[in-house]
C-alpha cells in the first residue's frame, strides 16, 4: 500500500490534513477555512495511490503565491512521505567482500550513480537514495553506526554526499555521452552539462529529503520543522541572504510591486475627497437653519513628488539596495521625476542605468564598474558621501522632493556629517531611511544610526516583507 494510502487509513486523512494546514501556517503560509475545504475536496477527488497528483492537487487548493511552494514541498515531504522506515531496498549496495557487513565499495557505488544520473531516472535515483542513505549517511570511518544519545541512528546527508561526491562525476558521465552520441557541437555540449548539473543538484535534495524524513520519524514532524523549512522569500533578510535567494528575491519585484500599486489605488479611491472645510459648510447650514446638512469638502490636489534616492551599494548593503532600486524602478509611474545617486566613500548620479526600459539584470555590477564612488580605501564613508552628493547635486532636492536614503548607517568611525543631511532634510518635502540592519543594533560598533535617526526617520527594512510594508506607507496618495 502507497504510504500517502497507509497514513489516511492508519491515523485518519481528515485530522492528518488538519495537522498538515497547521504546519503550513506554522511556516507563515496563509491557509484559510476556504483553502482547507477546497484541500479537502482535492484529497477526496483523487486517487491516494499517486503521490505527486496528491501534491500537485493540494498545492492547488492551498497556494496564493508561487514564493510558497518551497515551504509547501518540504512540508508534505514530511507529512506525507514516499516511503516508511528504510523503504522496500530496491537497490543493492556493492560492498568490499560478500559480508553484509563487510565496507561500502564506495568507486562501485559512484559508478552507480553516475550511470543513473546519465540516464535521469528520477525514481531509481530515489531508490539510489535511500540506499545510499542506510549505507554511508550512518556510516563512521570505521564502518561503524553513528548512534544519537538515544541510541538510535544519526542520519546525516553531509556524511553521504561527501563521500560520493555527486559533483566530481560530471565530467566522467559527459565523456561517456560524447562516446555514445559523438561529437555534436559547444551547444549540445553545454545543454547536456547543465541537464546533469540539474539531476545531481536534484539527487543532493533528494538525499537532504531522505535524510530529513527520517529524522522526523524518530524526532517528529514539529521538531523537524524548525530548521528544515525554508523561509518565505519576503521573509529572508538582505544582509543574511545567499545569493540564490538575492535572485529569487529580485524575481520577486515586480509582482510586489503589482500589489503595492493596486493598494495604492484603494487608498486614493478612499481619499478623493479632502478635509472639511467648515466655513463652507457653516455657510451651507444657513438654508438649513444651521444644520449642516451637506457638509462641503475641500478639493484634493494630489500631486507626483519627485523622488531622489541616495544608496549605499558597498559590501552586503549592496543586495537590499539593488532590491530597493528594482522596487523604485518597478512603482516609478507613482513620481513625477527620479533620480539615482549611488555611493560608497562619495557619491555620483546613476540615473541612466535605471531609466525606462534599461537592462537590470547587471546593473549593480555596472554601478561599481562605471560611477565614481571610491575615493582611498573603499570603505563606506557616509559623511564623505552626503558631502560630495551636496556640493555637486544640492540642487536636486527641491521642496517637491522626497529624499529615500538605503544604507546601513555604518560609517566606519568617520564623520557622520549631520549639518549636511539636516540641511538636505531641511529643503526635501519629506525624507526617509531604510536601514537593512535589525533595529537592536544600530548605534553599535561603528553604527551612526541612531545619530541619523535623529535627523530623519529611520525604518527597519531587513526584509522585503517590511520593506513592502514601508514603501506602501511612503507612497504618495
């Protein structure tokens, strides 16, 4: 029996969905009453024996957003796993000698995989797996079972991957294409090494999934969940962020910018009108006998600001700013004008690079390649920056202006340079600053925060969560 099968007969599929919806919302996955019925209904319509129809349905039934899925896949992993235990042993392990207990022929072993992953069957390789699992990811140099406080295995699939070294048999399985098929050309060449690239990136989740299942088994699901289930995209931190998920965010921009701009039409369909204005209205309430029946309003003339935004594109900073220049990019249509100043020890204009229609996909690297932003040493120097932003380009907040700056605030023990950012602050219609850094430690260290702080206010931005939530509420209405 399909083990999705034996868990709806052994602990009852209505409650095993129940617990399943409240781990999704453990991870921040948003599932209402309605998602839950609908899950209902899918698992109801479907054959249980077809494991992936049964993701593939509830993903359907529960999901708003793509950036879920990956929460969304670990989690039914662990709740609704494709096997119990060890798994039925589809693949025998080669061993130095014929004991069963005898050492793991690891050469053997990778020659295994090598010849799966050339041929890109995806349940062998689970079996493979599994296998693998059971023979080196509990294995000690000696052969010996790892064995927890409990006593029971420690399963470990950096133990497993390391010793089969997945990567290492690229180049071995792309010969052994050549010789099968023949020299084809660069092209087919480069398609087939990133197609093995994919299987063995593929075989390592599939290994990382084994392992985590069946630590959930001895451990439980809850206590498994903690590490093993990856944030919401909108919740990784800038300055933590891998670059995988730099880039997983920036795919993120311009769907976040589509539910920023239709908030923001709700907000001015529920602000056309104005104050009141009580002197027509008491002048109204003369006809009335000094009721004010029909209170008058004072007309609205909502206006586009011009938005000038200063950004620190040093060091980790560098990827919550490019985010936030995307987000810029992306709402522009909501300001009039905008213009662009990037610095590290002093600033320059950049506004070309982010102009309608311009290439973004490199932009950041074209930022440092091409602006004048290093003076001596490269280090951030914030005072040095609003100085050069100052003297060369004062001109450009104006009483229409709101002044955005990104930054850390870290200003490397120099001069915070104060009088010229209050007199920036001073001309500029409004001036905000998104600190990536968690609020706890600004003013720490070499931090200038607090002291800007003072000057303008400061907002928390350590991810695009918030930073949605803060560019929402800066934007003009």
């Amino acid at each position: 029996m399909d083990t999705a099968a034996r868990l709806a007969h052994d602990h009852g599929l209505p409650g095993h969905l129940v617990d399943f919806v409240a781990a999704l919302r453990r991870a921040d996955v948003p599932v209402g009453p309605g998602e839950t019925v609908a899950a209902a209904q899918v698992v109801g319509a479907l054959d249980l024996l077809h494991r992936e129809h049964l993701r593939e349905g509830l993903a359907a039934a529960l999901l708003r957003r793509s950036g879920q899925r990956q929460a969304f896949d670990t989690l039914f992993d662990l709740y609704f796993p494709a096997a119990i235990g060890a798994g039925t042993g589809e693949v025998d392990v080669p061993r130095v000698g014929d004991a069963p207990d005898a050492p793991v022929d690891v050469d053997r072993l990778r020659a295994q995989l090598a010849e799966l992953l050339r041929d890109g069957d995806d349940a062998a390789l689970a079996a493979l797996a599994r296998a693998v699992i059971d023979a080196l990811g509990t294995a000690g140099a000696a052969g010996t079972g790892i064995r927890g406080q409990s006593g029971q295995p420690s399963w470990s699939a950096y133990q497993a991957l390391r010793l089969l070294s997945p990567e290492t048999l690229l180049a071995q399985i792309l010969a052994a294409l050549r010789e099968e098929h023949g020299d084809e050309g660069e092209f087919a060449d480069e398609m087939r090494r990133r197609e093995i690239r994919d299987r063995i990136a593929r075989f390592r989740e599939i290994v990382t999934a084994e392992v985590r299942r069946r630590t959930a088994e001895q451990k439980g699901r809850e206590q498994v969940e903690k590490t093993a289930v990856p944030k919401q995209i909108e919740e990784v931190e800038f300055l933590s962020a891998y670059a995988d998920q730099l880039a997983a965010l920036r795919r993120t921009v311009h769907p976040l910018a589509r539910r920023l701009a239709s908030r923001l039409a709700v907000r001015r369909k529920h602000a056309k009108r104005g104050s009141l204005d009580m002197r027509r209205t008491l002048r109204r309430s003369m006809s009335t006998g000094g009721v004010p029946m029909r209170p008058a309003w004072r007309t609205r003339r909502p206006g586009r600001p011009e938005l000038v935004v200063l950004c620190d594109v040093s060091g980790s900073v560098a990827g919550f700013s490019h985010f936030t220049l995307l987000l810029v990019q992306a709402l522009r249509e909501q300001f009039s004008k905008v213009r662009v100043f990037a610095f590290i020890e002093r600033a320059d204009e950049v506004t070309h690079l982010f102009s309608p229609g311009a290439e973004l996909s490199g932009v950041m690297q074209r930022v440092l390649r091409e602006a004048d932003l290093v003076a001596f040493d490269g280090h951030s120097d914030y005072g040095g920056a609003f100085g050069t932003f100052a003297e060369q380009w004062g001109e450009a907040v104006t009483s229409k202006t709101s002044l955005l700056i990104l930054g850390d605030g870290r200003t490397n023990y120099r001069d915070a340079n104060l009088t010229v950012l209050r007199r920036l602050t001073g001309v500029a219609r409004h001036a905000h600053w998104l600190n990536p850094e968690p609020r706890r430690q600004w003013g720490a260290g070499d931090s200038a925060a607090l002291k800007y702080a003072d000057v303008l206010p400061m907002h928390e931005c350590r991810t695009a969560a918030q930073l949605a939530d803060v560019v929402e509420a800066l934007l003009p209405v």
